[in-house]
C-alpha cells in the first residue's frame, strides 16, 4: 500500500533526526526485500532523503540522479547490479555488512 506524501515526510523527518530511526528504516527495508521488495525499494529511497539525498549518492555511486530516484521508488526496477550499486553503501554507511548463507530446502 502506498504511503502518502505526509507519511513519507514523517518517516524522514524522524530518520533526519535519530540514528535509531535511520538504522531502523534500512533495517525495515531488508526484511522487505523477501516478499515486498517494491516497498523496500520505497522504503530505502526514504532512507536516502533522510541520510546522504539523491544528489549524494548519486557522485558515491556513478548513477545519475534521476535514475536513483526512479529506481527506489514503490514503481523501480532496477537491475541487480544498479541495485547493489546503491545497496551496499547505504549499508556501510550504518555499520552494516552482508553476508550469504546457504539455506537447504
């Protein structure tokens, strides 16, 4: 479900001020990666208006500005490679790293 304008000003507003929040919102859009990654997509494009701007990451990662806004946004489809352009700085920019595990079915 599509969050409104007011919403999405509120979430950054709060990710602007807490690191708690900031950490929490890329937190939130990792879990929403396994089912809902459009919303994930969304909710890291939150992530960057409260943190480094579109402008920002855009010189981090060689992608221009327009593109990152359309790729994190609730309609993107960015191509793996785009995506982990973006992805992984965002996470080193909290600490985080990533790390895969092989999981039997």
């Amino acid at each position: 479900m599509p969050r409104t304008k007011a919403d999405q000003q509120t979430i950054v507003s709060r990710a602007r001020r807490s690191r708690a929040a900031r950490r929490r919102l890329l937190e939130k859009a990792v879990e929403q990666l396994n089912g809902q990654p459009r919303m994930a997509l969304q909710t890291m494009g939150y992530y960057v208006e409260a943190t480094c701007g579109f402008k920002g990451l855009a010189k981090q990662t060689g992608i221009r500005r327009g593109r990152l806004v359309r790729m994190l946004s609730a309609a993107g489809r960015p191509r793996l490679r785009n995506f982990m352009r973006v992805f992984m700085p965002l996470l080193r920019q909290e600490g985080y790293g990533l790390a895969v595990e092989h999981v039997r079915k």
